[in-house]
C-alpha cells in the first residue's frame, strides 16, 4: 500500500516536472526525481522485506522457546509423578509393615490369652482336687 502511494507521487512529481519545460535542466531534473522516487521504492520493499524476515524469525523464536517451555513441563511432570509415586509405594510399604507388626501382636495377645486361659483352666482343676480331698 505504502509502494503504491510512493510511485503515484513519482508519476506526479514527474508529470509536474515534466511540464515545466523542455529544457535539458528541467529533463534532468526529472530523471533524478524519478531515480530518487524509484530508490525510494527500492528502499521501502527492502525494508519491508526485512521486517517479513524479522517476523518469521521472531516467529521461529517463540515456537522454540514454546517447545523449550513444553518439554520443562513435561519433565517437571514426570519427576512430580515419579515422586509422588515413590511417595505412595513408602506409603504402602509402611501400610503393609504396619499390618504385620499388628499381625504378630495379635498372635502374641492370643498366645497370652490362652497361656492366661490355661493357667485358669490349671488352677481351676487344682482347685477342684483339692476340695475332693
């Protein structure tokens, strides 16, 4: 669009110079008008150019630094995982080490019990023969 209004003022300038004579100054004042406006265009699409190169670079960058981004994330989630599944397995190796511990118990409770049992049944009997006496 800027290209376009830049060699419509060339076209006028030059019609402009043009007509103010035939003399071989106003001629060459009129080449180096359109030399200029022509540089100008030349100048205004390298620039543009290099704004476009500018642009997918930048583009290039953000992507890099997206996938960057994704991958931390992704690693930061597999470590997070990887601990918590550590976390869980502790958890239940506790759970499983509790449950033995309140295993043996019990059986040492039902031993006590049933050696407490048959000290009573003991002496009940004792008691018992001692009275037939």
């Amino acid at each position: 669009m800027r290209g376009h209004g830049i060699q419509a003022l060339a076209v006028v300038l030059s019609g402009l110079l043009a007509g103010c004579g035939d003399s071989p100054a106003s001629k060459r004042a009129a080449e180096e008008t359109k030399e200029a406006i022509d540089a100008a265009a030349q100048a205004a699409k390298a620039a543009g150019e290099k704004v476009r190169v500018g642009a997918e670079k930048a583009v290039d960058v953000v992507e890099s630094g997206a996938k960057v981004a994704g991958e931390k994330i992704e690693v930061g989630a597999e470590d997070a995982a990887r601990r918590i599944q550590q976390g869980a397995d502790r958890v239940e190796q506790g759970a499983r080490e509790a449950v033995e511990k309140g295993k043996a118990e019990l059986h040492e409770l039902k031993d006590a019990a049933k050696a407490g049992v048959e000290a009573a049944n003991a002496e009940l009997e004792k008691d018992k023969t001692s009275e037939k006496k």
